[in-house]
C-alpha cells in the first residue's frame, strides 16, 4: 500500500547526491494540503507516468491544486473532492556546484607537433558542473533510477572532455614548446567547445582546468637536449663542450681509457681532431665549410671515446643528414 506523505523533504549529508527519489520505494500517495520543503540548493520536480507535473523551486510550498493544476484536474476528474490524495513521485535535484572532479586521459593521444613531428601526449585536469535544467538531467540523464550520484556520470563527461581536449589541442597548439604560455587559452577554448555537450544534458561547467600535459620520457630527453644545444649557441660549441666535459672527468678517472688518452697527450687521433673540432665550421672568410658527412665522422669519434652517449650521437647525426 502506498504511505500517505503530508511532509516531503531530502537532505543531502554527503554532497555528491545529484537526484535523489522520494520515496526510495513504491509510490507515494501525497496528500493535497502536504508540506514540501525545498532548500536553497535543491529544486523539486513531480512526476506521473514519467511526465514532468511540476517544478518548485527553494522555500516552504502547501501542495494545492493551484500549485499542480495538471495532477489537480486528473484527481478531480474522477469524482474525487480536492482533498483526496494523489500518486506522484518526487525527485529533489541538488543544485549546488559539484566541484574538483577530475579528468585525464586514460591512453596517450596522437598530436602533431611542429618541430618535433607526431608525438604522444598525456593531459590532467579538473572541472566542475550543476544542473542548469533540472527537466532535462532528469530525464536523460537519471530516468528511473532512486538515486543518482556524481561518479555515475564523471566518467561519461569524461569520455566528452578526451574527445573535445584532442580537437583543441590540434587547433590551437603547433608545438609542445609553446604549452606554458597556452594554458588560458587552452582552457578557456574547451570549455567554450564543451559548453553545448553538457548543456545538452541539463548541465552548466561551471569552470575547466589544465593541470599538466606530459610527454613521453624519450621525447621529454630530446627537448632536454634540443634545450642544451641552444643554450650553447651551435652544434660545434655543444661538441666542443662535451669534448671539454669528457676530458675533464678522464683527467680525474687515471685508470680509465680515457684518462689514459689524455695522459699520453690525447694521442694522434685527438691531435688530429682537436683543430677540426675548436675552428668554426661556417661564416669565417677563408675557411673551408665542413660538409654534414665530415661532422658526422667527427661525432663518431666523440662517440668511440664515449665523450657523447649513443643517443647524443644518434640525434646530431639526424639533424645533420636533414640538411644533406
């Protein structure tokens, strides 16, 4: 049997219920002349055979047949007197911000950067949400469910954000080297291209963050030492200082190969190849520009000497062969 309700209220302790059912269980008989209490943070809706019959909004309402004419001329068209009780269900939407959910992507995504070509991408970020239109969430987001929490839908919006986050980044970023002063816009742009998603769904976001987007660690070493090759000013001065670093640890490591080389004076090889590698390659009158294949001899003895890495060497060698 149906309980008679002549008080009808919800609160929310845990803060991360969306819509909640009153009652949990079966239908409800209300009585006309009931008390609904909607706080400052809720709205209510009736609803009768999945329509929507009525929104409150915040404050103390006395459910009269003024109140809900439609229910009201549905009791009275059978015969009934305007005091009888009627069958309704009533959901309370919770209406405050549901704030600091989080976002990220859970694969790395595919963008085509500039300078760096096509590279792989992780983001992270926040982004917070209400309901805007209480019909609409209602009916395509909740249903038929008793209660709806905040997870049973973070991870849809989620889904939409990745989607959305991967159409931006495209547009608006050319390389990764250009992500810090970008963020704002970064940010401001997806929020603008989600705004029609999630109005679709009876939602507001409120706002939408950036955190960090991260790169993968190979590609994170190569910036590192595009990063030191620029700091140096050219090729020949970053080999010149490697040269310089290597010599200066075998001079404190005697026992080594290389702490050998330079106790015998850095040998024939070196002698021969320290003019090559201290004279400036390009710009000087008079002197003969070294070819990419000449540098990329040098740098395989820089490697044999282990004065680069393997990776170092593989990088400069690249470089030079784009510009054969």
């Amino acid at each position: 049997m149906a309980k008679l309700m002549e008080v009808i209220q919800y609160s929310d302790e845990t803060g991360i219920v969306m819509c909640q059912r009153v009652p949990e269980i079966g239908p409800a008989e209300i009585k006309w002349g009931a008390q609904l209490t909607v706080r400052e943070s809720q709205e209510a809706v009736f609803m009768r055979d999945g329509r929507s019959q009525g929104l409150f909004l915040s404050g103390r309402h006395i459910l009269k047949t003024q109140n809900i004419p439609v229910i009201g001329k549905w009791v009275t068209s059978f015969g009934y007197g305007e005091s009888s009780p009627f069958i309704a269900e009533v959901y309370f939407l919770g209406k405050q911000l549901f704030a600091n959910l989080k976002w990220g992507t859970p694969e790395q995504i595919l963008f085509k950067d500039t300078e760096l070509k096509m590279i792989r991408l992780r983001a992270f970020g926040t982004f917070s949400i209400q309901i805007s239109d209480s019909n609409i969430f209602l009916n395509k987001v909740v249903g038929t469910r008793t209660t709806f929490f905040v997870d049973d839908i973070e991870e849809y919006l989620r889904s939409i954000i990745i989607s959305k986050l991967t159409t931006v980044l495209s547009e608006n970023l050319k390389t990764v080297f250009d992500m810090p002063s970008n963020f704002d816009i970064l940010n401001i742009s997806v929020q603008t291209t989600l705004k029609q998603d999630f109005e679709g769904l009876g939602l507001l976001l409120h706002d939408f963050y950036i955190n960090s987007i991260s790169l993968p660690q190979e590609v994170q070493q190569m910036i590192d030492q595009r990063t030191s090759i620029t700091a140096l000013g050219n090729l020949d001065d970053f080999l010149k200082f490697k040269l310089a670093t290597s010599l200066e640890d075998a001079a404190k490591n005697e026992g080594g190969a290389a702490g050998t080389l330079v106790g015998a004076g850095a040998g024939l090889g070196m002698g021969l190849m320290m003019p090559n590698m201290i004279n400036q390659s390009v710009g000087a009158a008079g002197q003969k520009t070294e070819s990419p294949l000449e540098k990329i001899k040098q740098l395989k003895e820089l490697l044999d000497i282990e004065a680069i890495t393997e990776q170092e060497f593989n990088k400069m060698k690249s470089e030079l062969l784009n510009k054969m």
